[in-house]
C-alpha cells in the first residue's frame, strides 16, 4: 500500500500504521521516500486543511546520527586542520581566520547524535558519540600543543587578546553553551544546515581547546582555566541538546522504550548538571 500525506501529517501516520503492523516480520516493512513532486487536487486540498509545523520524524533523526557514532579518517584530518588554522588565528589575533577554521571543524555531529540516541534511549551509541566528542578535541589540543612547541623553539610567540578570552571561564560562558546547545538541535530537527550550527558549536568548543593546547607549551599552570571553559562548554552543549529533545518531543515511538528513555535522560541531566555545579566551584576558585 501506498501512502500520499502532508509532512506535516508523517508522524502520525508512522504512529498509527506502527500500532497495526507486526514488523517482526522480515516481509512487513514500513518505508518512508519523499517524491519529487505529486500532482493531486486532493493533496493540496489536505495540506491547507491540516497545515500545521512540520515535525522531523525521529527515524529520520537517528538516521542522520550513524555518520558520527563512527569515527574515521575524514574528520579526524577535518579536525585537525581545523586546530591548526585556529591556532594561527588565536597567534594572529585575527577573528576572520578563527571563524574560518569553525567553518572547517566537525564538533557539532557528535553532540548532536549523543543527544538524539540519548532521547531515544540508545545507550551504546550516545556514550560512542560522546567518546567521538572527546577524541577530536583531544587532536585539537594535541595539534595545538606540538605546533605551538615546535614554533616557539624558533620564535617568542605572545599570548593575544583572543587568546586570553579563552582562558576567562564563568556562568555566562555555561548558560551561553546551554543556548547554543538547544539553539543547535533545534536547527538539526528543523532541517537546518549542519554548516550553519556548527559555527556556533565550534566556536564554544575548538578556540578554548586549542589554547589548551598553547598554555600547556606556554605556561603549564594556566592550563586549567580554558581546559575549565572547554569543558563548560562541552558539559553546556550536552545539557541543551537533550533539552532540545525534551521541548520538541524526540523520543522513541514504542511505550517500553520511551521509559527506558526517560529514566537515562533524567540520569544524564542530573549528572551532566552536577558536572556543571564542580566546573562553576572550580572556575570560581582557580581565579
């Protein structure tokens, strides 16, 4: 059978077929396709009659999610371009090459796709993104911190005033990163860019990691304030994506699941905001 509906009509129908369909059944499937255009009287008269705000259904999103629960070579050299251009930036104390290096860096998939599957209640994949997360920042810092080492053997490098930004950590900068976070899975289930969230994901995560990366060559006890900052940030992010999911009611379709769900999300927002309580005592008494 085949099912002509407005967008805006999708998720319900996914609800109701779902309720009458046993896809245990390797013969039973359910497939979703968006044709190139459909020419019916009747349609159009649907789709002013129940024209409501779209919804992304969350088969959709989980899909979009599989790029960055593995981590491969592409955007591992992605991020590590991205840190060096930073970092010339951060040295030059040129903001249009810091942008341009955000343009580049691929941080926003895996808060994204731990914040989905952290929804939905897929455990092992939100814990992978987030260990993705960490791995690319991680090259960030590395990146950063063996060029800053090898250019200093040659030259006095100074630390700029876009440098020191990144290395003033306070509650603005989370609940800043808390916005930026729900802001970005909101675009994500709007159907936004992924280039146009991202800036803002990268702006809040790679500058503060590659002057990490700077202090640790520079002056190894100032270290602790932007690694603070980034992890602010990336706790920040965390909390506002799941949020995010929360408002717009991303979750899985199946009542057992969804309590499954509910009981990780809630275990995830008590720690991730118990996190965010260590990191503000920490800033408060590292200055």
């Amino acid at each position: 059978m085949v099912f002509y509906v407005p967008d805006e009509e999708l998720n319900k129908l996914v609800d109701t077929l779902q309720e009458s369909m046993d896809l245990r059944y390797k013969q039973v499937l359910l497939e979703v396709s968006s044709p190139d255009f459909v020419v019916s009287s009747f349609l159009k008269k649907a789709e002013k009659k129940f024209k409501t705000e779209e919804e992304t259904p969350v088969e959709k999103l989980i899909d979009e999610t599989k790029r960055y629960i593995k981590l491969d070579y592409s955007k591992i050299i992605l991020t590590s371009i991205a840190g060096i251009i930073a970092l010339t930036g951060l040295f030059m104390n040129n903001v249009t090459v810091i942008i341009g290096a955000m343009l580049l860096s691929p941080l926003l998939g895996p808060i994204y796709a731990f914040a989905v599957n952290t929804a939905v209640g897929k455990i092992k994949y939100a814990f992978r993104s987030l260990a993705n997360l960490l791995v690319l920042v991680l090259i960030a810092i590395l990146f950063s911190c063996l060029i800053t080492l090898v250019i200093s053997a040659f030259a006095n490098l100074a630390l700029t005033p876009e440098i020191l930004t990144r290395m003033d950590s306070s509650y603005i900068n989370i609940f800043t990163a808390i916005l930026l976070g729900f802001a970005s899975m909101f675009a994500f289930s709007k159907g936004i860019p992924e280039s146009t969230a991202g800036v803002a994901i990268a702006a809040a995560l790679l500058p503060p990691a590659v002057v990490v990366g700077i202090m640790l060559v520079k002056n190894f006890w100032e270290t602790l304030s932007p690694l603070i900052l980034m992890f602010e940030n990336i706790v920040g992010l965390m909390v506002g994506g799941l949020v995010a999911t929360l408002v717009l009611n991303i979750g899985p379709r199946r009542y057992y699941e969804k309590v499954v769900a509910k009981k990780f999300i809630a275990r995830t927002l008590w720690f991730l905001v118990s996190l965010i309580v260590i990191l503000f005592f920490l800033s408060t008494f590292s200055k």
